[in-house]
C-alpha cells in the first residue's frame, strides 16, 4: 500500500512540473527574422520553391531581395496579391496558387517574412 501511495505521489509531482511560456504549437520565433524563416520554412512553404541562393522554380530569396531593395518595392504588397510580380512575371501563375496560404498570414507574420528575405542580401 505504501508502494501505490508513494507512486501516486511521485505521479502526481512529476505531472505538476513547470507549463512552457509559450501553448505547443505556437510560433516561438523572438525577432521578426527569425519568425520570418519559420514562417517561409513551415507555413509558408516557401522553400518548395525558393531557395537562398539559386533559382528552382521560383527566383531565389537573394535575387528576391535584391530586386524589391532595388525597386523599393513591397513583398508584402506582393504577398497579400496587391502588388504585381516583378522578379519573374513568367512564374507569377504558379505563385498565385500560394496566395491562399499568404492572404491567410497577418501583417506581423507577412513582414517578418519580409524581414527574413532581406536578411539574405549579400
């Protein structure tokens, strides 16, 4: 009996320990940069298509860069499909397909991606 009693007890210390600071699941990214390439390498999906520094089926996250910086133009303008394409037009019917994701994704997580893809220039 005193074997059941102290099992219960020692059960029930263990489960009491310390909850995480943040809910399973949650995004724990600190810095925009960081939530950006979470973002781009999960929900995003991003990779499938872009990677950092060659062209696959989409430009690359440098020459994505580099090309806005440029321009001065907006990738979350881009993102939330108000902006027209202006790295590669040819791909724009194949990224319009990702829209349904990017529209989904708030200001915060649209400029972090942002933030990531610009943390790429060299």
């Amino acid at each position: 009996m005193k074997q059941i009693a102290f099992i219960f007890i020692l059960a029930l210390f263990v489960s009491c320990k310390k909850q995480s600071a943040e809910p399973f699941g949650k995004a724990t990214a600190n810095t925009p940069i960081t939530l950006g390439k979470e973002l781009f390498e999960t929900k995003g999906n991003c990779v499938a298509c872009h990677l950092k520094d060659q062209k696959v089926i989409g430009p690359s996250i440098q020459d994505i860069a580099k090309t806005y910086q440029a321009q001065n133009a907006s990738i979350v303008g881009f993102l939330k499909d108000d902006a027209k394409p202006i790295v590669d037009p040819s791909q724009y019917e194949v990224m319009k397909t990702n829209f349904a994701i990017t529209k989904m994704m708030s200001d915060e997580e649209l400029q972090a991606i942002e933030a990531y893809i610009y943390s790429n220039l060299k």
